[in-house]
C-alpha cells in the first residue's frame, strides 16, 4: 500500500494495523526518514517537498510491486509526505512485513534506496539567508543500483 | 502537448505548466528540448546542461530519444531529492 499525504503519520498505529490478523508475519521491519538540518554552517528553518501528483503515486506503486516481486512479502507500506515540514519532521516511512527478518530487512532496504532515486519529490530548503534546491548525491544513485548488480 | 516543470526548473522559468503546439517536426524529446532552448534566455539557461535534467512522458521516466506526440504530457524535472 502506498500513500503520498500532506499530514504527519504515527508510526506505531500504522505499523500494527500493517500487520493486524496477520499471523503469517514473524518479522516487520519500518524505516523512518525525518528533516536534518544539511544547511551548515546555516541552519534550516524549513523544508518544503514538492512532487508531482500522479507520477509520484505511479512510480511508488511500481517499486512496491517489484519488491513484492523479488521477496515474499507478507505485507508492505510506503507513506511519503509533502509540503512544507520542519526539522526532525517524519518526512518518509517504508515498512515491510514477512515471515522472517531477512526479507523484511532487504525489502525494506531496498524501497528506500530505490525511491529516493525514482520517486519524483524535490526538496527546498529555507534558512535565514534564503531557500535553495538540495541537490541530489551520487551515493544515493550508487546505493539503488546496487541492488540490480546482485 | 501539455509541458510541466518542477523544483528549480519551475522557478527558474517562472511557470509551472504550459501547452504549447510545435511543429510537426518535433518528433522527440532531444528535439523538443531543442525547440524550447530557442524560446529565450530562461529557457536557454535552464536547459544548458542536460546530465541535470530529467524528462518524464505521460507520467514514465524516458530518455531523450523517446518519441512524443501531440497529446503527450511531458515533464522536466532535475535529480529527484525525496526520501
């Protein structure tokens, strides 16, 4: 299940109603994304995400399907947020349900390296000398094509 | 063809989505991006350097050979930065 919203999610809630009567489910793992301040020496007073509605849901839904494609899932989620958020904000959670941890973990590994490459968000960071596009960072490029040279 | 631009690309050009009608010939995105480099300096400078650019068809990552038509929406976005 993807879901792209401007309001913040609890991660608790979300992660039990992932997997409620689910009793397959031995393993669930759930990565966080939150807003640093990656200003310095200036600090970032906000960060405002945009993205491209239709394509962002289409590109999340395709990464979720070749997850379930390449590990057995008992169950999944992504929820992406946008907007204009502020620091040590949840920007992000990934969360993967199997029976055991190593698919879990994988899975999981795998959706938040891939999305941050292909999911179409852009961030904006606001500082007290003015707004400024992040730049995207070869790392995270290098991080998602890792898992297709396996 | 409907033309959308986002992050820097939409503010350097001042404007988030446009329809355009190009000539017959304009068969391709390289070809588009072409046309659009002539429209002026906002556009010239913004699509300078191609490695920082992204190009989306009706909603799929494409590269710059990829046939596009007339009723096609096309985006141009740089490197994506969510997560």
């Amino acid at each position: 299940m993807i879901r792209v919203q401007r309001e913040d999610f609890d991660i608790g809630l979300e992660l039990a109603k992932l997997t409620k009567n689910n009793y397959k489910v031995g393993g669930l793992t759930s990565f966080v994304g939150l807003v640093r301040d990656i200003a310095a020496p200036e600090t970032i007073s906000s960060m405002t995400l945009e993205h491209y509605p239709g394509m962002t849901e289409k590109q999340l839904e395709h990464i979720e399907t070749i997850a379930n494609q390449r590990w057995h899932l008992e169950a999944s989620l992504i929820i992406h947020r946008y907007g204009k958020l502020d620091l040590g904000d949840q920007i992000v959670l990934v969360a993967c349900a199997s029976a055991h941890r190593g698919e879990a973990f994988e899975a999981c590994h795998f959706l938040i390296d891939w999305l941050k490459t292909k999911a179409p968000f852009w961030k904006l960071e606001k500082t007290a000398s003015g707004s400024n596009w992040v730049d995207a960072i070869d790392a995270d490029e290098d991080a998602a094509n890792r898992w297709f040279s396996k | 063809m409907k033309l959308l631009y986002f992050a820097w690309i939409r503010t350097n050009l001042g404007v988030s989505e446009e329809l355009v009608d190009v000539p017959s010939e304009i068969n391709d995105v390289r070809a588009l991006l072409d046309w659009l480099i002539n429209r002026g300096e906002s556009y010239k400078a913004a699509f300078s350097d191609l490695n920082h650019i992204r190009v989306a068809v009706n909603q799929e990552y494409v590269d710059l050979d990829h046939a596009i038509n007339t009723g096609d929406e096309i985006a141009f976005f740089p490197p994506v930065t969510g997560g």
